[in-house]
C-alpha cells in the first residue's frame, strides 16, 4: 500500500495547518459593517464547519492516535470564542451554537477518522 502525503507530516503540524487555513475565509467573511448575516455569510460559515470536520478526520485516519488533540488544536479559534462569548457577551447566542457546532462535527469527524485509520492500519491491502 502506498503511504499519503499526510503520513509524513505529523499530526499536530496538519491541525496547525488547518487552524491558520481557516482564518482566510472567516477574515474575508467577517463584515464590521454589517448587523446581520448574509447569505454568502452563511454559506461561508457552513463551509468551515465543512472543512475543520473533514480535516479532522482526514488527520485522524492519517494518524489514529491524534483524535485527542486535533480537534482541539484545529478548532482553537472556536474555543477562545466560546470564552470570549460566555464572559463577555452571553446575548450572541448564534456565534455560540457556531463554535460549539463545529466542535462538535470536528469531534465526530475525527473519531469516525480514527475508526477508519485503525481498521485500514490492521487490515493493509
């Protein structure tokens, strides 16, 4: 079986990577201007969910053992922002269930990469 790319790079180095990679669209996404969320907003939103959850599995299948700290490492931004919202501002309730949302999914995505990274790891073709 050929090994990935991914297998060279260690775990945390991947989740750093993911980390800095998602503050590029939530920079361009973030409207100072703005009172409410737009569609494209919206959108956009939805497809960091999409990406820190697929980069925690991918990771994870990568590297089993990494399912303990990838998602926190990758989802860093998000944890300080739950701090931030429950010391500060308790009335955002949106960007609250955003960040906790999308730790959850990461979560999700990397004990399912885990799972399949341990089977594909016992069973090489």
């Amino acid at each position: 079986m050929k090994k990935s790319r991914l297998a060279g790079i260690p775990a945390w180095a991947l989740s750093l990577m993911t980390l800095l990679a998602l503050f590029i669209p939530l920079a361009i996404l973030e409207d100072p201007k703005s009172t409410g969320l737009s569609t494209i907003q919206i959108i956009g939103y939805i497809s960091c969910v999409i990406l820190i959850a697929g980069a925690c599995f991918f990771i994870c299948r990568t590297h089993p053992k990494s399912v303990w700290y990838t998602p926190v490492i990758c989802n860093a931004l998000g944890i300080v922002a739950i701090f931030v919202y429950i010391f500060t501002d308790v009335s955002s309730l949106a960007e609250f269930m955003y960040w906790g949302s999308c730790f959850v999914l990461s979560i999700i995505g990397a004990i399912l990469g885990a799972k399949v990274g341990r089977g594909r790891k016992e069973n090489p073709e």
